[in-house]
C-alpha cells in the first residue's frame, strides 16, 4: 500500500504512497490522508481541502466508472522550486471519449446527462470540471495496457 522512494538530499525530498479503490470506503481513506498529508507539507487549510475533493472525486469515479484502480499521492518539494503534491488516478476500466466535453458540468464524456439517470449513475456530472477548477493542472493519458491516467497537479505556494 505504500511506496516511498528515496532521494538524495540535494535532490530534494520525495514521498509517493498508493492506495488501491476498490470500494465507496476507500474513496473516503484516501481523501481523509490527502487532506492531512496537504496539511502536513504546508498548505493553508483551504487548499487542503481542495486537494482532497480532488482525491475524492478521482477516487469515486474509479469506484463509479472503472474495473480497479488506485489513487497514487506524490510531494516533491523541488518541483516547482515551492513544491508540488501530484494525484494520479490510475485505473482499468473504458477510456472517456471526450474529455473536454466530461468537464463541462452536466455532462459526462457524450453529452448532457439524462435527468431521469442523474439519480442512477451517482452523480451530476460535476466531478471533472471540479478537479479542473480546483487543481493547478490536469492532465489526461490513455496507456498501452488499456487503462488510463488522470493527473491532478497542486503546488505549494
């Protein structure tokens, strides 16, 4: 559950730790140690927490959408020169179609949502523009294997 990779001094502190989704419980794990990790290397509360909305609606898109996944919290505090807590979501499960059109709320990766599903599928369809809005930078990958990355960047400030 927990990788810490080490790194020379000069090059700066490096901490990475995993947790697996499998479940709702999960999702409520990871953002509660997000927030306090946040905390913990500097962030003002606000921006805590707003890093941990981001873990949570990652982490529940996993659990709504994906097969298997996990949520991956990285700090370096040499990138940027102030530093930076990065959030992957990794998992295996379908590719979103359209990602621009996901993150407009509402929507999800084909369009409007169906108001009569809203109940259904769990959500409003705000979750991506959320992590957008919220985080420094996102970036989205598909990989080779079939599955695919949802990068959050937060840098300290």
């Amino acid at each position: 559950m927990l990788r810490e990779p080490s790194r020379n001094a000069e090059a700066g502190r490096l901490s990475t730790k995993s947790f697996p989704i499998r479940g709702r419980s999960d999702v409520v794990t990871v953002s509660s140690h997000a927030g306090r990790l946040a905390r913990e290397l500097g962030l003002d509360a606000r921006r805590a927490m707003e890093l941990a909305i981001v873990v949570s609606e990652l982490a529940s898109n996993i659990v709504k959408h994906g097969v298997r996944g996990e949520i991956v919290l990285t700090f370096d505090d040499h990138w940027p020169p102030q530093g930076e807590i990065t959030v992957e979501a990794h998992d295996v499960g379908p590719p979103i179609r359209d990602l621009a059109l996901a993150m407009i709320d509402g929507n999800d990766d084909q369009g409007p949502i169906d108001p009569a599903l809203i109940l259904r599928r769990g959500g409003l369809g705000t979750g991506l523009g959320a992590v957008a809005r919220l985080a420094d930078r996102v970036e989205y990958r598909d990989e080779e294997d079939g599955s695919k990355t949802i990068t959050a960047r937060f840098h300290r400030r």
